[in-house]
C-alpha cells in the first residue's frame, strides 16, 4: 500500500462526524468519498469536511473509488450488507460497534472478509481510553499481584437519545449499544469470559428497548467482574461518558474515579493517587471528550494494522468474542440462566 | 411475664461480652447464669459482668434456673440443640445468626420452638444500624420513586481472624458469618428475594472456606440487588464494620458512604447530605462501634417483642427466609445456577 492510505466513510450521522475528525487528527490517511442515503447530510458532512464526492449508493461508491479501505459508521442493520459489498470489492474495512444485531449475522461477516483476503476491524475505541491503558499497564506491573475481582460502572442519566434518538427505537438497547463497549473493555482488561448471568431492566417509560443491565462475568483466569450499565441512573455525580473500575487483587487494587483520577493501593504501602488525562482536542465534543480521544488512538491503532505494523488489535474475529458476550448476557436476562461461552 | 425478665446467656466468646454489655444498656433484664463448656472462660465472663451461676452444662441451667428467656451465643454447630432444649424448658430462646449449618436443621429449629409455643428470635443486628433504618427511612417517605437496582458492599481487609480465629476454621465462611446479615438486611430494604446467582471465591490461603461472595439478588418486586461481601480486599479506605449502600429509583438514589454519610440525590433537585451516626458506648469496641450500637436496638426490639409490645423482626420464622438466601448462595456458586426461592 501507498503511504497515505485512500478511504471512504459510509454513514453522515452524529458520530461520523467524530470519526472524521479524528482521522485528521491522525494522518496518513485520505478521505474521498463519503456515503449516506439520506443525501443532505452527506452533503453537509462532506461540506463541513471538505471531502470531494458524495453518494447515496454503496454500489456506485465501489465502483467508481479507488480506495484501501472503508470507515462503515452507519445504522446497526446496514453493517453486514456494506461489509459484504467492502469485502466483495477487495477493500479492507473498519466497521462500527456494535457489529450486527445477531451473533449468526457477525459470523457471516467476518466469514466474508476472511474468504476475500480483506482486513476487517471493528471500531471498538472504549478500550483506548487513556486512564483504561493506564489500569492494564498497572495491572500488568504486577502493582496489585493477582485480580481476583473487579466491578465496571457506567451508570449515567446523560441525555443520550438527544443526540441520537434512533437509540429510543432500538429493541434491544443498552448492552448493544453501551455494554458492548464494557464488555469488550472486561476482556482487554482480564481476558475472556467463561461465564456470566446477566438481568436487564426497562425504567425509561420513553424508550423501547432495555436501559439498564447488571451482569456478573467470570473470566476464564477466574476474576468475578460485575459489569453495571444504566441509563436510567441519578446519581449526585453525573459522570458521562465514564467507566469507573475497581479492581481487586491479591496484594492491592487499582480503582479509576471520576475524572480520571486512579488510586493505586498495595497490600502494607498504603495508597498512591495519580491522574490519568486523556488528550484534549479542539473538535471534540466536550461531553464526549473522553470518547473522542480514544477514537484517535483506536484510528491510530487500526491504521498501523493496515499498514503491517502491528497485529490488529480490535479485528472482527477477536470482536466476535465480545459479541458473543452482548447475545449471551440478552438471553441469560431472558431466560434467567447462567450461560458458559463456546 | 414480670417486668425484669430473667435470662441465662449460652456462650462465653468474644462477642458474648458486647451482647452482655448491650442488655445492660436496654435494662428491664436480669442475667441469672451463664453457660460454656470451657469454664474458665465462662468464670471470667461472669467475674466481669457479675453474673451470679456459673454452668458447663446446659441441661443442669435448664434444671436449676428459673427463666424467661435464653440469649445462645455460642457457636454454630451448638445453636440447635441449645434451642431444642430451650424449647423443651418451654423458655423463650434469642439465637444468634447464623442460625444452623443447613437448612432443614434451620426448620427444625423454628419447628421446635412453634410446637414448644415459645418465642424464637434471631439475634441479627445488622439491619438495626442507625444509616441503615435511615436509608429504609428515606425509601419509605418516596424520596427516591420505586427503588430498581441496588449495591451493598462489605469488601474489608480487616483481620477478622484475629478476634474469632474459629472462622478461619470454618468451611462455609463468608456468606455464613458475614452475607447472613447483608442477605437479611436486602429483604429489610427491598422485601424478598425471588431469584439469585452467586460466585464465591477463596484468596486467602490460610484460612479454610471462602473469603469472597459475590451475588446477584432480584427480589420479587423486581430489585436487582448486588451483594458484595470480602474479607481478602485491600482498598484506600478500609470501612470494615460498615455496609456501603447505593439504592437507586426512578426519581433519585441514596447513597450511604462510609462513616456514615447519606447522600440524597433527587431528581432535578440535586443532592443534600445527612450524617447517620449510631449512638456511642463507651463498652463497645471501637473497631465495631456501629456494630454493637445496633447489638443495643436489636436487643430492644426483641424485648420489646417478648413483652408483646410489638411483632417480632427477626423472627426464627422470618430468619429461614434469609438463611435459605446463605444456602442457595452456596448451591449457586457450586453449581453455576439461577436459583429461586420458595
């Protein structure tokens, strides 16, 4: 591949926006074309970008573009089709969380980049964030010697459904689109899930789908993990879009507060306070800048993939096993049972 | 029944001596004996509470004394032939928790009592401490709307062994000694318990049973309660005796921090704190102060109870529900399932 690497973006919406951003932010990269088949805002997007053409049809898209590969930020239902037509096209792909709405359906899709020699990531940027790194690299030290168990909030009233209302419509809510992302960030920081019990609950009378989900996984190295998502939470701080951790192990623990603060305690040394910043960029929502700042590294990370630098870190195989997660913990909900990964 | 009401208290451990202390501080009492088979120790607790008899035998006691009651402090395997002869004395019996090693002992016991028709109490002071009936208090008053989700915590690295090296000796050591009373007071909070799941786990080597519990409640009316309980935590602020508590409903949450800070959080009304301190005693020890703050309320409110002057709390009968709790935690975490109640 050449040194700056040609690609297009499908999807004009909120988050696209972001996404772009961040691929400015990091370099190396050149958007040509930008995809949505609502034709205003992929008008405005590419206006508001500066990106040279615009299309409504992914089939035009592919055949008319040269690229290396494709940044898919749509719906959750468009994924699998413009994966397939990605992978079918010969062009790498990056596709956004959640994967698709069936564990079936993700299979398919990463079945179809393998069969076509095409890269294929998920962009999974929750585990990117800064004072996230920052409790793994403490963790790996050896600073607490061994987890035994954790607890992962996020536990938030913030008006999500402002910013994105198709999410009032969805029929399964919060794990798909939130504990996801925690899920995901429970493998990054213990490693795979043996087994887990998951109960989901609907308190927003306004919405279709679940807001809250409490799920207790136990890891294969056997850390119990509680994973706890809200929408639905008043708490005193609000404290969107944070993922508080504690972590326990046998010789200390490591918890991330609010704001990034972390508080390292070992067994006999007392405590230690340090401070996990994320960056901070100027196009950056600052409701979301946390969020947006891990998108930079997690385009960072997927580009040095395409470039054979590194091993992909959030591929669409690995990310198969979080997904796995997201289905498992909706029919434990439903069933009341306690189910084992395959 | 007269006034005074006459005990003999079985058992001369560590805690006999907090619970002693506790009936002089209720009053209306007259401890007559006091029972252990090791009669040294039985000596010496009597030489320091002035407590006229002295036995190593129950049966001689139940021979010997005249009573109303009997306050059973001894250890677990003890309580149910204690009870069993109380009942057959036709003496009213306080029982400490846990009330027996398995479940249908725990129905033999509240059926011995039933069929003897004397009173049965649970001596579980837990749900007696001051933030607690404060929380249960602000839940009542609809300060928060419907309570759906909850956390109560007890991770601690105090060196419990120290005082009662038995429980090291224990082989169900966690849920046992220390869930019994956070399992009892989430019924207290949020009524009964329709369904659990539970993982427990073993961190300390030196000890037998397991230090760490973690499990997952929904209660019928639909709160989903996650109850943590550790003996193996190492954390900035050790808060042993004290159970952290974050309730939340529909239209607010509390927030019950250590040294008992409650933080009220309303819904578009932002947040006010309260301090809920238990009263002082100068005989308490300062390690358990709030503990034995509550010995005091319990203590009250099973007199009160004996005096027919109001319902029992903590019934034997009341109590099977929590101990089924303890035993279906076990079977849970043995055996990897969802387990209903009753």
């Amino acid at each position: 591949m050449e040194n700056t690497l040609k690609f297009a973006v499908f999807g004009a919406g909120f988050w696209a926006n972001y996404q772009i951003s961040a691929w400015k932010q990091v370099g190396g990269v050149e958007l040509l074309a930008i995809c949505d088949p609502d034709k205003e805002k992929a008008k405005n997007m590419a206006q508001k970008h500066g990106i040279p053409k615009v299309y409504t049809e992914a089939e035009s898209l592919f055949e008319q573009e040269k690229l290396d590969f494709v940044d898919i930020i749509s719906s959750i239902p468009s994924h699998a089709p413009l994966v397939k037509a990605a992978a079918k096209a010969g062009v790498h792909v990056i596709c956004q969380k959640p994967m698709a709405q069936d564990y079936a359906t993700c299979q398919s899709m990463v079945k179809a980049c393998e069969e076509a020699g095409v890269k294929y990531f998920i962009h999974e940027n929750f585990r990117f964030q800064t004072p996230i790194r920052e409790c793994k690299k403490l963790m790996e030290e050896g600073k607490i010697g061994t987890a035994f168990r954790a607890k992962m909030t996020f536990c938030s009233g913030f008006p999500v459904f402002d910013n994105q209302p198709a999410l009032a419509e969805l029929d399964r809510f919060i794990i798909m689109d939130l504990g996801v992302h925690i899920l995901d960030m429970s493998r990054f920081l213990f490693g795979d899930v043996e087994k887990l019990y998951c109960q989901t609950q609907k308190i927003n009378p306004n919405i279709k789908g679940e807001d809250v989900a409490n799920t207790l996984l136990t890891m294969k190295n056997g850390v119990n993990c509680f994973v706890e998502v809200s929408y639905a939470s008043q708490l005193e701080q609000e404290t969107f879009p944070q993922t508080l951790i504690l972590i326990e192990g046998d010789k200390g623990s490591i918890r991330l507060d609010y704001n990034h603060h972390i508080t390292l305690t070992q067994k006999g040394q007392g405590s230690q306070k340090f401070k996990a910043d994320p960056p901070q960029y100027a196009w950056a929502d600052p409701d979301y800048a946390l969020i947006h700042s891990s998108v930079v590294t997690c385009n960072q990370s997927i580009l040095d993939a395409l470039m054979d630098r590194v091993p992909a870190e959030t591929s669409g195989q690995d990310n198969l096993k979080t997904m796995e997660l997201v289905f498992l913990s909706y029919e434990s909900s439903d069933n009341n049972k306690v189910l084992f990964t395959q």
